[in-house]
C-alpha cells in the first residue's frame, strides 16, 4: 500500500503513513461522502423527473399549479374526493347505460322546482268556479229574481226560503240559458232555507258539503245571480263567526262575508276557495254597509234540507207557510203595515198615467243609455227591474235609436195585492247597421204599492 502524499510502501491496512505520517482513516472518509454524494444526486434528479411526469398529469386532467403544491394532507385529501366523483361519475354513466333511451325522465318533485303557490291556488280557483257552475241556478218567480245550487242527485235544489215565498212553482235557468220547472217541496218560515225539486236535474252529481264549520279567514268564493246578471262569481274572505240576528227569518251563528254578493245572489252557494265544498248559503246583506254580507252555515241546515227531501211538504203545506205575516206574534206590527201597503185602492186613471210617464222616462233612458231614469218606477229587486237593468246595459254604446209613435193603454185589471195594466205600442227602430223598423206590440205591467203607497212595476209580460 503505497502513500498518496509522499510514494513510500507501508504496510496493509496501516492507519497512518511510516514516513510522512499521513492519515490513511481520513482519505477513506472522504471517498464516503463523494459516494453518498453521487447517490444523493442520483435520487434528486429522479424526484424530479417523477415531479415533472406527475404534474403533466394533474394538468390534463384540469388541476392547477396551485393544487399540485398543497401540503401532503390537502393532497392526499383531494385525490381521495377526486376518486370519490370519478366513481360517482362512473356510476352514474353505468345507470343511464342501462336506463332504456325511449323513457322520458320523471318531472321535477315539488321539492326541485316548486310551482308560486299564486299560480295554483288561481289555477285551482278556475276549476272549482266552472265545476260548480254548472250546478248553480237562477230562480225566477213572478216578482223575484235569486239563486240556487244542486243538494242532491234526487234533482234538489237548495235556496233561501225569500226568494220562492208564497209560490209553490218556479222558474230555474241554468248556465246556458235553458229554463226548467220546478217545485218547492220544503220551506220555513223560521230559518231562511227552502227547497225545490227539479225533475229534470234527477240523476245530476251535486256539489259536495262542508259539515263542519269553516274558519275565520277561510277564502271563499260566492255564487250567484247579483243584479240579475247570471252565474256571477266573487272571491272573498269568512270574516266573522256566529253572526246573529233577525229580521223576517231568524239567522242564528251565521257567517260573515266580505266576497261582494248583491240582490239576486240570494240562495246562492258559498264555496270553500281550496276545496270547492259548500260552506253556506248566501242569504243577507248588511244595508248600512253593502260590503258585509251573511252567510248561513250548511252544517246548521242539512239535516232541515235532508228531511224534505226524504219527505216532501205538500202543496197545501208549502202554500200556507207564508200566511205568518196575519198571525199573531212578534210580527203583528210589520203585519199591519204589509195590510196597509196592499190594502191601498188602485186608481184607473192614475194607473193609466202612471204607466204612460214610465213609457216616456223610458224612452228618455233608451236614448241617454242611463238606467236611474227609470229606476224609482220598478220593484225592487224584482224580475222587471233585473230585465230593464240588463237590456240597457245591452244596448249601450251601440247607437241603437227608438222612436215610440205610439202607446195606448188598453185595459186595466185591479185585483187584491196588484194591479194589470194593458198597453198597445207601436214604435220606429233603427239597429246598430242604421235599419229601420217598425214594431208593434202588447204589454201587460203587473203593478204593486210599495210601504210608502207609490206604484211599482214588478214584472212585464210582452208580446208580439
């Protein structure tokens, strides 16, 4: 073994050089770190390599600079959510594999894509007004004007007990216009309720009923003939609970109403706004304040309306009710004046002039198009004033032009409670394309007396 440093042979595995004493340990240390050296440099350039392949990667698959350099944590947290979706991803691309592509994916759950409630309640508002008003009728009397609803699929039909007093057969008009007859097979004197009979209407799926009582700010929606002007409908609110009063009937815990019902609603059904079931019968209208209404509730009167149905009154029975006014009760002050009122002797020559001004006021009203110039000379409430009111309204705007030539009074027939005057008109009339005409006609004015004693026209009979 030779020295490095001076060439002299020493012996082998001599620590120390004999002649310069050089350190053999130390050369040997040396080589050490030159080796550890290149195996460090080695593994540094690999790393590297492996560094550069790895981000290449990561940035096909769309990562970032800045997620490749998280601390080992974060990554080894995202690569497991990484491989979490691309098995998510595969799962999902295996389901629609097998999913059939002719089936149409389900709509949208409630709980994805919920419709405004705005929307549905309105939609649901249509279908229950045109259901029930199919099921509603207008009542027609000689002297009033209501409404009326389908109770059973026996033809019953369930109105107030005003609108067919004193009459055991009536008129019914439905939706499209198609009268029928009617009879009344149950009516109290009491409560304001009655029933009629429709042969016709047997076999007819009725509107449901609401059995128990309603809430206060239940939606409603009332049903009627308000004004004459048929199959009417307004949506409201039950404003109030066990409204009692009297008047001609006894109304005990009754409804109140703030939908807008008028006169000739009487009878009608008040619907439950979100179930479409009668709730009531719309029967009273507060004078002093035409926006409060009252309803009576059907829970209080079906098992009234199913006893006659299941056992009708007689003719006799449903006429005679109304005979309460002469007796002797609570009433007998109201009484004494309804006998004044009708107990007013009719006048030829006054009712002949009566009814020759209303022609003439009614010429004025056909001319201005203004209903108020004949008001005050029809009942109100009656069948002539909703016919009047409707036909001008008609006619308005139209240009429409009468001409009366003239109008005799021809006959006057007084009796007990009204008075029949006659007429023969002739008058020249030009229609909405400028043609004229002339027409001839015969009249008949049933006339009454209101409380005050003045003449009213309650119903009018024409014909050609």
């Amino acid at each position: 073994m030779f020295c490095p440093k001076c060439g002299t042979k020493n012996i082998e595995n001599a620590r120390f050089c004999s002649q310069c004493g050089h350190s053999y340990t130390r050369y040997q240390r040396k080589n050490r770190w030159w080796l550890t050296g290149i195996i460090l440099t080695f593994l540094l350039m690999s790393g590297v390599f492996i560094y550069a392949f790895v981000l290449d990667k990561e940035q096909v698959n769309g990562t970032t600079v800045e997620e490749t350099i998280q601390p080992p944590v974060e990554k080894i947290s995202d690569s497991a959510k990484l491989k979490e979706e691309a098995k998510d991803e595969k799962d999902e691309k295996q389901a629609n594999a097998s999913t059939p592509q002719n089936v149409p994916k389900e709509k949208s759950t409630p709980e994805q894509k919920a419709p405004s409630p705005q929307t549905s309640i309105e939609k649901d508002k249509k279908e229950i007004i045109r259901e029930a008003q199919t099921k509603v009728y207008t009542i027609l009397t000689e002297d009033s004007l209501g409404s009326g609803f389908l109770f059973q699929d026996n033809g019953t039909i369930v109105t107030n007990a005003h609108v067919v007093a004193g009459y055991v057969d009536v008129i019914l008009r439905d939706e499209d216009g198609q009268e029928m007859n009617g009879k009344v097979i149950g009516i109290s004197n009491q409560y304001d309720v009655a029933l009629i009979e429709v042969q016709t209407l047997k076999g007819t799926s009725p509107l449901q009923i609401e059995m128990k009582e309603s809430e206060v700010g239940t939606e409603v929606i009332a049903l009627g003939s308000p004004q004459g002007l048929e199959n009417t409908a307004s949506i409201g609110y039950l404003t109030g609970l066990d409204r009692s009063f009297e008047s001609e009937f006894q109304y005990e815990n009754v409804y109140q109403i703030d939908a807008q019902v008028s006169p000739g609603s009487s009878g009608g059904p008040l619907l439950d706004g979100k179930t479409g079931k009668v709730i009531g019968i719309n029967s009273a209208l507060l004078t002093s304040d035409e926006s409060i209404a009252f309803s009576i509730p059907m829970y209080t009167m079906t098992e009234l309306l199913m006893n006659w149905s299941q056992s009708p009154m007689d003719e006799n029975e449903v006429a005679s009710t109304f005979n309460f006014y002469n007796e002797t009760s609570a009433h007998d002050e109201y009484a004494e004046e309804e006998k004044e009122t009708y107990d007013v002797p009719y006048d030829e020559a006054s009712l002949a002039n009566f009814i020759i001004n209303f022609r003439g006021n009614y010429e004025t009203a056909l001319r201005n198009e203004d209903f108020g110039y004949i008001e005050d000379q029809l009942l109100y409430d009656s069948q002539a004033y909703y016919e009047m009111a409707n036909y001008l309204d008609e006619i308005s705007g139209q240009g429409m032009v009468f001409q009366f030539t003239l109008n005799d009074v021809t006959n006057i027939d007084m009796q007990t409670d009204q008075a029949i005057v006659s007429t023969y008109e002739v008058f020249d009339f030009m229609n909405a394309a400028g043609e004229w005409s002339v027409y001839e006609r015969t009249k008949d004015y049933y006339v009454v007396t209101d409380e005050y004693g003045d003449y009213k026209i309650k119903h009018i009979e024409i014909s050609q």
